[in-house]
C-alpha cells in the first residue's frame, strides 16, 4: 500500500497532461471547489439575512436587493470558479481566450439581467402595477431597455478582445437614424405614450375633452388613446395629438357648474324682473342635489332681458349633472307658465314708415 501511495505521488509530480503535473490539476480542482463552494455559501447566507430584513421592513429596497440576489445563477458561480482554477494551470492561448469570453460573456450576462431587474422595479414604481396596461407598458419598456444593455454589453465584449468597434458604431449610428426617421410617426406616439403613462395627465376610467370632443378614456395604447363619447361612439386619438393638445380632466371634480341662459320679454314688468330672480332662486334651492351660485339679470338683449342662471350639481358624475340640468329647466318652463311669465325667442319689429308722395 505504501509502495501504491508512493507510485500515484511520483506519478503525480512527474507525468504532465497538456503542460500540467498532477499536483497541479489536483491544486486547481480544489481551488474549484474552495471557490464554488464559498460563492455559494456566501449567496445563501446574503439571501437569508436579507429575506429577515425583508420580514421586518416596509421598503420596497430590501425586496430589491433579494430579486438580484435571485437572478445570480449556479452556473455563474461555476463559471467564476472554474476562471479562478484556471489561473493555477498552465493552458495555452487558444483555451485561455475561449475561457476569456465565456468569463466575459457570463458577467455581461449577469449585469444586463440585473439592470432589467432594476428598470421593472423603478418603472413599476413610477407607474404603479393596479392595472393590465401598466403592466404592458412595463414589459416594453423593459424590453427595450434590455435590447439596449445586451447591444452595449455585446460592444463591450468586442473592445475587451481588441475588436474595433468604431466602424460599427457609426454603422449603427446612421442606421439608427435612417430608421428614427422612416418611424418618426410611429416613434413620436411612441414616446408620447411613455410621457402619458409617467406624466399620467389623465388614467383609464377619467372623463377629459380635448378640443370639442369629450369622452371617457377606455384604453391608452402604444400608439392610440381611445374615448367612449357621450353619444356612444369610439374617438381614436393619436397619442402624439394628446401630449400637444390642451386637455381638460373632470377626475376628482366633487361638484359640475353649469349654466341657464334664460330671456323674458320686454313686455314683463319691472316688479316682475324680481320675481323671475325669486322664482328661480327657489326652484334650485328646493332641488335636492343642487347649490345656487347666482341668478341675475344681465343685460338687455336683442329681442329679451337676458338672465344668467349659475349652479352646481352636487355630483361627481357628469350624466347625473345633466338629469339635474335638465329637471331644472322643466321646472322652469312650468312655474313661468303658471305666473304668466313669457319666454322671449328671437323676434325683430319692423316700423315702415310712409313717405308722402312729392
């Protein structure tokens, strides 16, 4: 048995394979699993204290932090030490580069996967995640966040292996405007939904006009924002349209202001004229869900005395605003009918005069 030991240590120290004794194969499988070994102990003990953190904070940071710690592999740790055992053998240039880029490789790897991890979080941050199209809008971001790291990350292993990227830089800087400017459009909406969904100038579910249309936002897309009219119909607008437009938001309005033109004839009384402001002050007064802001006569029209009538519906919802609107108007046009009290409409008196004959 001696003589056995003996026989596997001289064969050891004196018989090479590829330029490496023994001995220094053994070293380097041993150096192999110190290192993974350590690696791995290291990432559980990090993740367990890391997991009571979690369990004992209300941030989001820690939750964070154990997401990257995750996304680091087995693999990656067997990589690293197998780089690391490597450094205790004698290989030659070929094998040396090829475990180069794959060292180099996994890195980039690891850091692009962990930078994807960091942009979910900060966007789902900003964006909040309570709804489907966030959630959208969260995964293109993060995909084109991630196609842009794994291009950085593929130049910075051809500059590391003395590859000359400045050509290609300049190749796909003019590419990349050639094709900025055939989807110029399509790039502007683009980019007008990421402002809309950061910005959040209005949600799914908010009642806004732009221009002379109003509606109720159904859905904000990549390249369209689509509203449900009062009247029923779908309004398409470009997302680019909406970032440039003035944009009038009814979400979280507690009460709707609205107004009554009314006219009564030259023919009323002057006594009349308060009457009208009395009758009117009491018909909004006893409607329930409405609040009088001011009822006057204002000036004296082409064919009436002209009354401006100001409310509020004490309603967050608009049709409702227009159902008090509405029973107010009847109740108008009712009591002015029993107090004899006449509803101008456009009229115009013509006085001819004769000429006497010369």
């Amino acid at each position: 048995m001696d003589r056995l030991n003996q026989y596997v240590i001289e064969t050891l120290q004196t018989h090479s394979l590829w330029g490496n004794t023994g001995n220094e194969y053994v070293i380097a499988f041993v150096v192999f699993f110190l290192f993974f070994a350590i690696f791995r102990m290291f990432h559980h003990a990090v993740l367990w204290r890391l997991e009571i953190l979690c369990s004992r904070t209300c941030t989001d940071l820690d939750d964070l932090l154990v997401k990257l710690l995750q996304s680091v592999t087995g693999w990656f740790y067997t990589i690293a030490a197998a780089f690391i055992a490597l450094l205790f053998l004698t290989v030659s240039p070929l094998v040396w580069d090829i475990a180069t880029v794959i060292f180099v490789v996994a890195i980039v790897y690891q850091v692009v996967r962990a930078a994807g991890i960091v942009v979910e979080f900060v966007v789902s941050k900003q964006l909040g995640t309570s709804d489907g199209q966030a959630h959208s809008m969260i995964s293109l971001l993060s995909k084109v966040v991630k196609t842009i790291l794994w291009a950085l990350g593929g130049l910075f292993i051809l500059s590391n292996f003395g590859v000359d990227i400045t050509a290609l830089i300049t190749g796909l800087g003019v590419g990349g405007i050639a094709i900025a400017l055939a989807l110029q459009n399509i790039l502007g909406d683009l980019f007008s939904s990421f402002s809309i969904y950061f910005d959040k100038p209005f949600e799914v579910g908010d009642f806004i006009a732009v221009g002379d249309k109003l509606g109720t936002v159904e859905n904000i897309g990549i390249k369209t924002t689509r509203l449900r009219s009062l009247q029923g119909e779908e309004i398409i607008l470009s997302n680019r349209e909406l970032t440039n437009a003035q944009i009038h938001n009814y979400r979280g309005m507690k009460e709707w202001r609205g107004e009554i033109p009314i006219g009564v004839t030259y023919a009323t009384a002057p006594e009349d004229l308060d009457q009208v402001k009395k009758l009117i002050t009491s018909i909004i007064n006893e409607r329930s869900g409405a609040r009088l802001d001011r009822v006057n006569a204002v000036t004296f029209g082409e064919s009436a005395i002209d009354f401006e009538v100001v409310f509020y519906s004490e309603t967050d919802v608009f049709a409702d605003h227009l159902a008090t609107q509405h029973s107010l108007i009847t109740e108008i046009k009712r009591q002015f009918e029993e107090k004899g009290i006449e509803i101008a409409f456009p009229t115009r008196t013509v006085h001819l005069v004769n000429q006497p004959a010369s």
